[in-house]
C-alpha cells in the first residue's frame, strides 16, 4: 500500500497554484465564482506567457481589489468606466494585452455607456464580465442584470419590472455590434464549467493578441453572500433561475468587421 | 491495468470552507474539518485518502486556490 | 526663430500637443474649443509623429481615456469647455489621487448650466480648488495670448511629469477664438518605449518584466492611516509647487499706488487699462497670474505694503478676488482689496476698468 507521502512528490504533481497568481489571500467571501475566474485567467496568462505584457483595469466592485491577486501591471478605474481606461491604454500601446475585470453592476449599469462604445470601435481588449445579478460589495443591492421577482437589499418584495424595468442582457447586446469579435457566455460552478470556461477565456485572450477586436465573455456567477445561500446552494439555484434568462453557450465567433474600402 | 492513486494537499490557513472541492469530488474523498483554521473556517480535507484518483476536480472548482493535486500510476 | 503663423488659439493648442511629442489626445465636441479636435483630426498626426487621436462618447469617457494612457507614463491630454470639464472632474479626482500627469485644458464658457458660449473665467473656483472631489489640486497655466496657448502646452506636460500631477490650462472661448501671430515650437521626439521604461518604469502600467515588481495605479486605500499618509503626501507636493512655481507678468508695477489683478482675458483688458489710467495721471500697475495654482501671493504680499489697494477684473461674479485677498491678509496689511467683473460671457471694456478704479479709490 503506498503512503500519502509517497504520492506527494514534485514529480506527481498534476494541479497547483499558478506562479502568476500572488500569495495574498483573496478577500472575496467562501465560494465566490470571483476567485475561479481570477484562478484561471492567472493560469493562461502563466501558460501562454503573456505576463510582461498584460495590464489589467479593475473594476469598483468586489473585483476592486483583483489587482492584489494577479501579478500583472494593473490600473483601477472609476466605477464602469474601465473601457474607457483600456481604451486609452490599447490605443498608445497597441501591442499590450490589455482586459478589463467588471461586474454587472459596473458594467451594465453605470458602465453601460462605455462598454457599448468601446464594443463598437472594436478596442482590442478582452473583457471579463462577471454577472452575479446583484451588487456585491455594496450589499446586495438590485443590479440591471436582477432577475425578475428576485429579492434583493432594494427589491425586499423582488424586483418588479414595471418599476425596475427588466434584466438586461448586455452579452446579446453586444453581440450585435460589429466591433466584437469573439462573444460568449460561461459559467464555472462545476469542474467541466471551469474548463469550458478556461477555453474560452484563452480563446478570447489569443483574439486579442491577434487583434481581432473585442472578446466579450460573460461569467454567470454566483453571490452567495448577496443571494442569502450556501456556496453550493448558489451554485443550484444560478443553474435553476439565472441559466434559463441567461442562457449559455458562444453567440459570436469571427473576426470583427472590416471597413469598406474606400473608393 | 495500471491503477491510479491521487493525493490533495489543502492549505488550512487560506482555506475558506467553502464545500465546493467537497461537492466537485466524484469519489467522496473530500470533507470540512470539524476543526477551524486561525480565521475561523471549517477547512477542507481528506477524509477518505484511500479514494482519492487525483483527478484535479477539486482544485479545478477552487476559489481560493488552496489546493495541490499529486497523482501516481501505480 | 521659430515658424511663423496667423492662427486661432484652439488650433494653436492642437499644433502644439503635436510639436511638443504629445502620444495622445482624447476628446469630446463642445463650443468654443471644438477646434482643438478639429485641427488634429486634419493634421493626421498618426502619419506624423505617431501622436493618436480619438473621439470619445463623452467627455466622461475622454477623460478617462486619458487616465488609462496617462497609467502608462505617456504624454496624453484632453480639452473641453466648462460642462464638459464639470463632466470630467469624477476622473480628474482620480487621476490626481493616482498622481498621474496629464493635461486637460479648458476652454471656459459662461455658467452656470449650459450657460452661454461666450467667454467667461466662472471656473476660476473649480480649477484652482480642486473641483472634483477630495483635497488635491492642479497646476493652473492661465495664457493671455495665443503665443501662451503654444507655451503652455509644453510646460504645462513638464510641470505635470516633475510633480506627477495633472496641470490644466485655464483659458476661455476669447483666446480659443482670436486669431493672432505666433511662434511655433520646434518639433521634439516622442518617447520611445524604452525611455518611458527608464523615466517612470518604478510607476507606470507597461507590463511587468521580471526585474520588478508590479505596478498598480490607484487612488484607492481603505486603511485611513495609510490614506492619509497619501494625503500629507499631495498636501507636500502641492506647498512645493507652492514655492518654487508661482508665475506672474507685471507692467507697470514699480511706481504704482493702485494695482490690477487679472489673468488670461482679463488681464489683456486690464493692460489698456493701465494705459488709459496713466494717461489720466492715475498710477495703475497691473499684475497678471500666469499660474493660478500656485496662486502667485508671494509677489502680492511684498506689493501690499508699498500700495494704495488693489482691484482684481475677473470674468466672474468675483472668485480670484478671495486668493488675493488671503494673500494681502497673510502678508500682514490690511491694504483694500475691491473686485470687477462681469458674467454670463461679456469681457468688460478698459473704461469700465479705469472707472471702476476711480469709484473704488479716488
């Protein structure tokens, strides 16, 4: 019979912690989907050497700190204006990888504005969006991405689309626009859906290297601690209530419009 | 047939108690300790060694990134 | 000597960014200073010096564009007129706690609200106090005459990269608008990549080599005691511009019992005023800011003791007036200190001035 000790050798070694991701602990609450994604996107930037030239733009939100978990160069933004930060980075240094980091209440509410138009000018960056329904770090209050009849801090009786209009699904949205090039939605409450995901985050960061424009890729997440659960409580309840409005899978996959020629 | 032999070392102290590696893992080898870690979560372990295939899905779904998988053929 | 031009002010402005190896301009229509976009989309300074430009979809966006390319230790700047800059001050707060340099020129129109687009220095307070939120402050370059619009778009990026801090350049839709001779700057080189490296490669987000640390802007600390560390640390900054770079132009002051205080504009107004007034055997001498912040009080408080008083003739409803007279009342006098002005877009004439000089002090 061999020993725990005997297996514990560099040799055997098949998953640990990837070198690009600090040894700070993350302050995100237990099970937050914040901490996967960091994980993996960390992993690819180790894995596809890209560190030297990645800079990353946090978000405000409970990300506000990713730049303490990913040893890259980073800068924090105002609250959704991060594309307009990357922009400014992308367009005076054409040959960083530059993302941006948001969460739904940054990106999809206040945010809104600069996400559309950086989508439409095809800025060659990688987006992450994070989309838990709720916002996070401010206590659980009402995001635009809520679902219907979902309780939150300032929907107590849930939200009511005759005052609060409906869930906004900026990923659609954005697909539509010809700037995007690579536009998908994932999720990473299970091994498989962590590794789908992994793919298609490094799918996203090889379109920005080859400049095709911009890659949207849209997390449906989990906030336990804002939805009042346990981790894996949350976990069932995002498969049963938000998969449905927000449907999985890859809605654009090509190389952004190129300009007509001019005559 | 070559047999396969896992082993997870979970870091205790950034451990957050989460359950997910629990629920993740397809042998049952995981489990929350009834002991706390110094910030007070109850941190993962192998509850059920003997089981384990090293087969990554608990570090995979790991938030915290406090697991390390080894696996061996045997 | 330099070229030789006839040109508008906000053209100026764009001619200048490019001369002085600026690497990016981001900005959003408005009037009076459209120009400044205007000229750089039709010199194409992406085919020359490599300098971008870009429309952006606000003037939130604009400055924020800024930010992110300032984060990489590049020359970058931005121009609007009054709402646009009142739109811009959420990320001008964050970029001056980040300690970033960039310049963001205003343009300034009448207030408050839409107001008119005529001319105005109504955002006096705005730009020397802060404006956004939190205690910092900028460089204020405040130029008088198209020639100043080339000059100061150099010194104000030196300025802006010695202290790490964005510099803005007051001005209003007056110079934006006059044509006048100047003398363009010579051509420097933009920075190379390397020299960013070598110059601000302990601050600036150009990706992380091995050989250090990585770098992070911010204007976020939640531990207070380190935030105010952070603070003491700009309040430092800022007593230093404090005295070494108080800029000011005098006419006329050494034998003068009655001294004028404007800037930009006004001070243009007020130097014909002078004459007119000496010409009436009044002494008037006239004191031009050139920059706001630091607010030159040093020269007002050695001025206080050997004069009669001072008017300050702003295009406001009298904001200037306040630096001058905390400067009078720290240099120890109790000299009179009195206010001109007029709002909503009108420049006030040179008789005006002379006879509110006479109503106040003879």
């Amino acid at each position: 019979m061999m020993e725990i000790k005997d297996i514990l050798k560099p040799e055997n070694l098949v998953y640990g912690k990837s070198k690009v991701l600090t040894d700070t602990i993350m302050h995100y609450c237990p099970g937050c989907t914040h901490g996967v994604i960091h994980k993996i996107l960390a992993e690819l930037i180790e894995e596809m050497g890209i560190q030297e030239k990645a800079v990353g733009v946090a978000p405000v939100g409970c990300a506000v700190f990713a730049y303490n978990y990913i040893d890259v160069d980073w800068q924090e933004a105002a609250h959704g204006r991060a594309p307009a930060l990357a922009t400014g980075i992308v367009r005076l240094n054409p040959d960083k990888f530059v993302f941006t980091y948001q969460g739904d209440g940054d990106l999809a509410s206040i945010g809104a504005g600069e996400i559309i138009h950086a989508c439409n000018r095809g800025e060659n960056i990688l987006v992450i969006f994070i989309n838990n329904g709720i916002y996070g770090m401010t206590g659980g209050q009402m995001a635009p991405t809520t679902l219907e009849n979902m309780v939150t801090s300032t929907t107590p009786f849930g939200r009511d689309v005759e005052m609060n209009g409906y869930p906004l699904k900026m990923t659609d949205l954005v697909a539509q626009l010809p700037g995007t090039s690579y536009v998908t939605r994932q999720s990473a409450q299970t091994p498989a859906a962590v590794r789908k995901c992994k793919r298609a985050l490094k799918k996203g960061i090889q379109n920005v290297l080859d400049k095709k424009g911009t890659s949207f890729i849209e997390v449906v997440s989990t906030c336990n601690s804002g939805w009042k659960m346990t981790p894996v409580q949350a976990n069932k309840w995002m498969e049963d209530h938000m998969f449905p409005y927000y449907p999985l899978g890859d809605m654009k996959d090509c190389e952004k419009e190129k300009p007509v020629e001019k005559n | 047939m070559a047999k396969i032999k896992g082993a997870v070392v979970v870091d205790n102290e950034v451990c957050k108690g989460c359950g997910l590696c629990v629920e993740a893992c397809p042998e049952e080898v995981l489990a929350l300790n009834r002991e706390m870690n110094s910030r007070g979560y109850h941190y993962s372990y192998m509850e059920n060694p003997d089981a384990c295939i090293g087969c990554s899905n608990c570090g995979v779904v790991c938030p915290d990134a406090c697991i390390t998988v080894y696996r061996v053929k045997i | 000597m330099g070229e030789l031009r006839l040109m508008k002010g906000n053209e100026v402005l764009a001619e200048a960014a490019i001369r002085c190896g600026c690497d990016g301009y981001f900005g959003y229509p408005i009037t009076p200073q459209s120009e400044v976009m205007e000229t750089l989309m039709e010199r194409q300074p992406w085919n020359e010096t490599g300098m971008v430009v870009l429309q952006a979809e606000s003037e939130v966006a604009a400055i924020n564009m800024v930010y992110g390319a300032a984060g990489t230790g590049k020359k970058v700047m931005t121009s609007s007129s009054s709402p646009g800059v009142s739109l811009m001050l959420e990320g001008i707060s964050y970029i001056a706690g980040a300690e970033l340099p960039c310049l963001i020129v205003n343009v300034q129109r009448g207030g408050p609200g839409l107001g008119t687009i005529q001319p105005s220095q109504a955002d006096y307070f705005q730009a020397v106090k802060g404006g956004g939120h939190g205690d910092y402050k900028l460089i204020v370059l405040a130029p008088s005459s198209v020639q100043e619009m080339n000059d100061f778009v150099d010194l104000a990026f030196e300025l802006a990269f010695k202290y790490r801090n964005p510099a803005m350049i007051l001005t209003d839709g007056a110079l934006g608008q006059m044509m006048e001779k100047v003398e363009l700057s010579d051509y420097k080189k933009r920075w190379t990549e390397n020299e960013i490296a070598e110059k601000w490669g302990s601050w600036a987000t150009t990706g992380k080599p091995s050989s250090r640390n990585r770098n992070i802007i911010t204007s976020l600390e939640l531990d207070s005691c380190k935030m105010e560390m952070n603070n003491r640390r700009f309040q430092e900054k800022y007593r230093q511009m404090e005295v070494e770079e108080q800029r000011y132009e005098m006419f006329s002051c050494d034998d003068a019992e009655y001294i004028l205080i404007a800037f930009g504009t006004s001070a243009r107004v007020c130097q014909k005023a002078t004459e007119i007034a000496r010409n009436k055997g009044i002494a008037v001498g006239l004191l031009r800011p050139i920059t706001l912040f630091p607010f030159p009080a040093k020269i007002i408080g050695e001025l206080a003791p050997k004069v009669k008083g001072f008017l300050t003739v702003e295009m406001n409803a009298g904001q200037m007036v306040e630096d001058v007279k905390q400067a009078v009342y720290e240099a120890g006098c109790t000299r009179r200190v009195e206010f001109y002005g007029r709002m909503g877009g009108i420049i006030p004439s040179p008789g005006e001035v002379v006879e509110a000089i006479e109503r106040n002090f003879l």
